[in-house]
C-alpha cells in the first residue's frame, strides 16, 4: 500500500463527515472498507452500509437451494458488520439485485434503487458515498460506482463519492485524491472476515473461495476522491 500524500481521513473537511459505503456483496464491506467503517463507526459518522446485490452467484443452485444461501450471506453480513463496528451499529440494508446480473443504467430497477439511495443519503444525512472503483472487473462492482454517481448527480444533497478498491487497481493520481484511514485493531479485520463462512470454507458446499492472498489484508483503507 503506497500512503504517499494521503490525507488522513480524521483530518478537516473530512473529519465531520457522515459516511454510507455501498458495498456490491456481502464481504466487499470488510475486503474494501473494512477500516473505513471501523473508524467512522468509533467517530459517530457511520450512517450506514447498503449491499446492491443478494450474494447468490457464489454457489450453484445444484450445490445450495438459493434462498438459503441468500439468507445465509444476509446472516454472514450482519455478523461482519458487528464485528467492523459495534452492536449498536445500523442493520445493513439489502437491495436485493441478483448477483452477477445488475441492472441496466436507465432501468425502472436501477431508477428505483436510484431513488432509494437518494432518499436515503438524504434522511441519513450524508456526506460522502463510499463505493467500489470504476475500473473493478467484476460486473456488480463496476455498476455500483455507476449507481453512486448518478445518485450523486441526481441529490439535491451534495455527495462527495470515495472510492476503495477490492479487485481493481487504484485510480491515477492525476484524476483522484486519496484518503486514508486510521490503522485498525490487530486481527478485527480478519476476525470480521470470518464471519463470511460460505465464502471461505465449505460450509455450503464447492462453490466460490476467497483466495488466500486476499485474505491477507492491510490494517488501513486507502479512498480516492475524483479532483475537480
């Protein structure tokens, strides 16, 4: 992780912000935003944490009946977030789109998750929308950044959009700024990460496994911020 100019998230303008992170499944909040939501969650600036997709494409429906495992990924996620935050966190909220099918831009379903989050950020209050970057190869990760820009563009509340990355690469730092969290507790982020058993063992059958390096993860988030 190269830190170099990175402005410390617990310093101004930042410092005061609220954020609520749009993660595309259920383990990305912790691989990708596991500090971030650790620390906004200690500062009081935690609004919230939305997951755009059911988490169903991890496992074959020949392997595990579909709504168990849907379930199952909803239980995983609401025990990750308690252990990234507190018990007094806000319950996680689902949109329900289908793994590795995200819905089209201009689509009545993208429109309505389009007009939720906006309801949302502006009943939270929020300030910045953290999301996965534009360049993530995954399709559901790709189609979050595009559903939280055009929240931002479509809000009458001013949204700053910060982006972490999960599989991509980190924006140019000639478009971006970036921002840094504070370390994290030894072991929470990977105590977190446990709680997602069907990504990692075979607890629900062959389907898909977290490679190990990915396991491995750094005790600080880096975020990037488009530059005007």
């Amino acid at each position: 992780m190269h830190l170099g100019s990175a402005v410390p998230i617990e310093k101004p303008p930042w410092r005061r912000r609220r954020w609520l992170i749009l993660a595309p499944h259920p383990d990305d909040e912790t691989l990708g935003a596991g500090a971030l939501i650790a620390q906004v969650a200690a500062a009081g600036c935690f609004a919230g944490l939305i997951f755009l997709t059911d988490g169903s494409g991890s496992h074959g429906a020949d392997e595990v009946d579909p709504a168990r495992l849907i379930a199952t990924r909803k239980r995983e996620a609401r025990r990750a977030l308690q252990r990234l935050s507190s018990k007094m966190s806000p319950s996680p909220i689902f949109l329900g789109w289908k793994d590795a099918f995200p819905e089209i831009a201009g689509g009545a379903a993208f429109e309505r998750s389009c007009h939720r989050l906006v309801a949302l950020c502006a009943r939270l209050r929020v300030d910045v929308l953290a999301t996965t970057t534009s360049n993530e190869p995954h399709c559901d990760h790709a189609v979050a950044n595009e559903l939280a820009n055009t929240v931002q563009t479509i809000s009458k509340r001013p949204l700053a959009i910060a982006e972490y990355v999960v599989w991509g690469t980190a924006p140019s730092p000639s478009t971006h700024l970036s921002l840094i969290t504070a370390p994290m507790l030894p072991g929470r982020r990977r105590h977190a990460l446990a709680a997602h058993r069907s990504q990692l063992t075979a607890s629900l059958g062959a389907g898909f496994r977290l490679p190990k390096d990915k396991r491995s993860m750094a005790d600080r988030d880096l975020l990037y911020v488009r530059r005007r």
